[in-house]
C-alpha cells in the first residue's frame, strides 16, 4: 500500500474540491474525486501561494464547463491596470537603499522603459498587468529591434519588465 505524502493537502474551492501535492517542484491539482472526475492538471506554479492562485482560477473555468457555473465567474475581481501596476513599482522601487530601493539615476531609467512599454501596451489594446504574457513581451522585444535599439537596450528592457510583473 502507498503511503501518502506529506505534500497532500484537500482543497476545497468555490465548486469542486481537489487534492493538492507537489511533485518535482511543481504543484497539481486533482480533481478525479469530484462528480464528475475533473482530472489532473498542472496548476504550474512551484510556491503554494501562487498554486493556490492558479486552482481558484481551475476551479472557476472547470466549472463554466461543467455547466455548473456562468462564464461571469471567470472574469477577475480587482485586475490591476498597468497604470496602477507601475505606480505600485515606483513606490517598491522608491524604498531606502538599506532596504533594497533603488538609486535615483535606476528609477529615472525604469521611468523611461516603462513610458515605452506603456505607449507600445496601449497601441494594441493591453490595459492590465495580467494580459503582459511571453507573447507580448516578445512583440514589445520586435518593435524595438524594428526601431534599431541596441541589444543591451532590448536586453535591459525586457528583464525589466519582466521583473515588474512579476
């Protein structure tokens, strides 16, 4: 007989209930105990906080699927605009040095990468932090190369902004 692991917990979300267990670094979510069986599924995230995240939002489209919910609940409370996400940047970024705030001279260069992405986000329709995906990124990276920016500029600006969203 298999013993369980330690790194089992039972979940219980809006409309199913899951087991959670993490497995080479990388937590899932199974749903097989439900009426009907859900599966497993990668919730891709390798801390707890961020897997329980990831299975509330699961739960929710499992659940438009199954007919048990109306697709309203798929769309998230509190998305935060890009505007809102930079401000909340700023003040991180404006923390004292002793406690890890960056230097005068590194906000004013963050300020002018974020008033090109911003721009660039804006011309194609992206208004929240949660629609900056690998795909936008590597358009926002083509612009820049179109616009001639050096490697170092396109290097600098993208690890930035990827250090932003997340």
């Amino acid at each position: 007989m298999r013993r369980p692991s330690a790194d089992k917990q039972k979940i219980q979300c809006r409309f199913y209930s899951y087991v959670v267990a993490l497995r080479n670094d990388i937590y899932y979510a199974d749903g097989r105990g439900n009426s009907p069986g859900l599966g497993r599924h990668s919730l891709g995230a390798s801390t707890l906080k961020e897997a329980l995240t990831n299975l509330e939002l699961l739960d929710r489209k499992l659940a438009v699927e199954q007919g048990l919910a109306d697709r309203s609940v798929l769309i998230e409370v509190g998305t935060l605009s890009l505007a809102e996400g930079r401000a909340l940047y700023e003040v991180y970024a404006n923390r004292p040095a002793v406690t890890g705030g960056t230097r005068p001279a590194t906000r004013k260069r963050y300020r002018a990468v974020l008033d090109k992405f911003l721009a660039f986000a804006g011309g194609i329709g992206i208004t929240s932090r949660k629609q900056v995906t690998k795909g936008v990124l590597d358009r926002y990276a083509q612009h820049l190369e179109d616009l001639g920016r050096a490697y170092n500029t396109q290097y600098l600006e993208l690890t930035t902004l990827k250090q932003i969203n997340k």
